[in-house]
C-alpha cells in the first residue's frame, strides 16, 4: 500500500507499506478522518495510523481476508490469510502459496490438507458469522 505524508494539504512524501488492504478498509478509514464513530461493525480497519505514520510500519497487522462472488451461474468463495489463498470456486477447491506462487498456478489443495482444512473452517465461520 501506498502513503502519503502530509501536513495540512501538502503532500511532502511517498513510500510503500508491507500492510495488506482491502476495498473495505475505505469506510474506516473515512469515517475516522471526519472523526465520525460508526454505528455498526465495520469489516475493514482504519487506516489512518499507517497513513499517518504514527503506526508500526515495520509490523503490519496480520489480517485473514474473506470474499464471495454469488450469482446465479457463478459462485465463488475465498479466504486469504498470510501466503495461504483458499479458493472455492463453484465445487473446485484450490490452495496457493501466494509467497511461492503469486499467478495462482499451482494447487497445493492435496498436497496441504493441513491448511486446506484450516482456511476451510475459517471460511465456514465467516459465513456463519454473517448468517449465510
């Protein structure tokens, strides 16, 4: 991810961060920059301490992602915790090392049932959680 240091509306630098984002950290974020309390749960995390720089930059926060597309001829489901990507796509099952494979090119689903299980159980407890 990108930052920006600025002061006020001067933007006085660049530099990359390790810490892994999704679309869903904009509402957070937003919400903390007009110093405004959500009145909900939100899924993402602010991300105005990394922006800031008053965070750890040199430590990200360890985050498990969740997804799914569902339409009616397409169905897909995926979790996303550190190197690991469990993708269930319609009825095919596949797991990525995403450190040693970042096309997504090699399925490591039989050869790590370990953590095929693992990113599975956590999917199945998402999906609880939000009532699916």
């Amino acid at each position: 991810m990108r930052r920006m240091r600025h002061s006020a509306a001067l933007i006085v630098s660049f530099f990359v961060s390790e810490q892994h984002t999704i679309h869903m950290d904009l509402s957070a974020t937003i919400l903390s920059a007009a110093k405004t309390t959500p009145t909900r749960k939100l899924d993402g995390i602010d991300l105005l301490p990394i922006l800031r720089g008053t965070g750890s930059p040199g430590l990200p926060v360890q985050r498990t992602f969740y997804w799914r597309t569902d339409y009616p001829a397409y169905k897909q489901r995926a979790v996303r915790r550190g190197r690991w990507k469990y993708l269930l796509d319609d009825t095919t099952e596949m797991l990525f090392d995403l450190e040693a494979d970042i096309g997504e090119r090699d399925n490591l689903a039989y050869r790590r049932p370990d953590k095929l299980e693992e990113l599975q159980r956590a999917l199945a407890s998402w999906e609880t959680e939000l009532g699916r």
